[in-house]
C-alpha cells in the first residue's frame, strides 16, 4: 500500500499525486495503490474542525481523500475550487465522495461540481435492506441513469455495498442483481472488504468474476474472534490487527482493475478516531508492497 520507494523522493511524490491517482513502480512498471482515508471515519474531528483534520490526515502521510453529504456538503461549506486548494495544500487529494439522496437534477449539479476539479468519482453510498428483489432492479436502473450523468461530466459513479446487499432477498442477492442490472460502462462498485468478509462472501471471488467492476474499497480489519452476526458491536478492528490479509486483498483488486483504496475504521478500541486513522496509516506504510 506504500507508494513510496527507494527511487523517489517525497517531492517528487507530492508532485506526481497531484495529476494522477497512483505512482507506476518503475522497476515492475504496475500502479501501487495510494493511502486513501474516508473522511466519515473523523467526521466529529471534521465538523469541529475541518481544516485542522486534513492538515493533520496529511502529517499521516494519507495522499486520497473521500468525502461524504455532511451538513456543510461535500467540501465541507467551501465552494469545490476552495477545498480543493485546502486539501492540496496538505498533499491531499480528493478523489471521490459519497452524496446525500438527491433527485437527478440535483445529481447532474454535483458532478459537475465534482468534475471541475477533476474528482474521479461520485458514489451512492446506502440503500438501505428492502422486502423485494424488484425494488433492487429499479436502483439498478437508477444507477445507469446516474452513472450516464456523470459519465456526460467525464468522471465515474459508484455504489457501496453495505451488509444488506450479501443478504437474500426473495432468494437472490441483491449485490448480484445490482452487478447484473448496470451497465459496466456506466456503473462502478466500492467494495468494503469489511462487510463482505462479515456476511461470508468470497471478496475475491467477486472481484476476480467481476473483474474491472470493483475500481474502489474500503478497508477495516475484522476481530479474530467475530462476535455474533446482529451483535450491537460490530466485529471491526485496525488495519492487521484481525483475520483480513491486507496485502493480498490489494493485490488480487489491483490485478482486477481496482485502483483506489480507502480506510473507513467504524470501531475504536480505547483510541480516537485520530489516533486509529494514524495506526492505520502506519499500518499501510509498512505492508511496504511490491506489486
């Protein structure tokens, strides 16, 4: 997950993630993947403070931001060009979000906004556990209708499964209806290795029969000793500190087409939210990949 090597100094590295999503290792020529943060994970230190929480996820060492619909929007009560000259400042860049519902029109504002300081992607993040497999199909179809606008505005759109999607409804499975319904040339999909590892999924077996599907994640450990599925303390943990083998999960999703990589702890065992965001950066540069 470091992309940093021997090769490279950090002005150089500075410079090159400005203009591109992941630096090409030049002794294997493939793309490693940038440390990536979901800013939900701080969204107390976020509302507080959100200029003070970049500089900090910065000093981390995090290059990729997503953000989300908080109550001050997507940059966080700055028009898109201030955050993004906020975030660059702290050699971050933001390369997608999760939205708040909105009605298409509303949608079509948003990417626009988005593709004007070259984000990558807009993506829905919840549906939310529904009685019939029909009214996935419709999701299914809202998506191509979302993922045409943005493709009109030169970037992608996305959807993020949660727990409810590896669950059978009307005994199918609403991630397998959704993959089947979207278009691939429109429809992208965020896999959080959290969930599908949870729900007893097969992540790589979804990533490698779906291949270029998956482009983006989110990353959280699960406890060695998972608690009961429904128990009111989910089973997550910092990035090596449970059964998920990080190195592995990034080298199967980028060899499928995956290319952006983001850690959403939602968890924290006697730490701040801060304090695990750091671990887990730390976490990252050590795995120290060579892909």
């Amino acid at each position: 997950m470091n992309r940093r090597t021997f090769i490279y100094n950090s002005g150089l590295i500075a410079a090159v993630t400005a203009a591109s999503p992941a630096i090409a290792d030049t002794i294997t020529g493939r793309a490693k993947p940038a440390r990536g943060i979901q800013l939900y994970m701080v969204k107390e230190d976020m509302e507080r403070d959100p200029i003070g929480t970049l500089k900090k996820l910065g000093a981390m060492g995090y290059i990729q931001i997503e953000s989300y619909g908080s109550d001050k929007g997507i940059f966080w009560g700055k028009t898109n060009m201030e955050f993004k000259k906020i975030a660059a400042g702290y050699g971050l860049n933001l390369v997608s979000t999760h939205y708040n519902p909105c009605t298409l029109p509303e949608f079509d504002k948003l990417a626009s906004q988005a593709a004007e300081i070259g984000m990558k992607y807009l993506v829905c993040p919840w549906l939310g556990p529904q009685k019939s497999i029909e009214t996935f199909k419709t999701f299914a179809d809202d998506f191509n209708k979302r993922g045409a606008i943005c493709k009109k505005h030169g970037l992608r759109f996305g959807y993020h499964p949660h727990d409810y999607p590896y669950k059978p409804v009307d005994g199918q499975l609403p991630i397998d209806v959704l993959l089947a319904g979207t278009d691939k040339e429109l429809v992208d999909f965020q896999m959080d290795i959290y969930y599908a590892v949870t729900e007893g999924a097969d992540p790589y077996a979804y990533i490698t029969k779906h291949k270029g599907r998956f482009k983006l994640a989110h990353m959280r450990d699960v406890l060695k000793k998972r608690l009961p599925a429904g128990s009111k303390e989910e089973s997550a943990c910092d990035l090596g500190e449970g059964v998920i083998d990080f190195k592995k999960f990034i080298r199967v999703g980028q060899d499928n087409g995956m290319r952006y990589f983001f850690v959403e702890q939602s968890r924290f065992h006697n730490e701040t939210p801060l304090q695990s965001a750091a671990k887990n950066a730390g976490y990252l540069r050590r795995l120290k990949l060579t892909l």
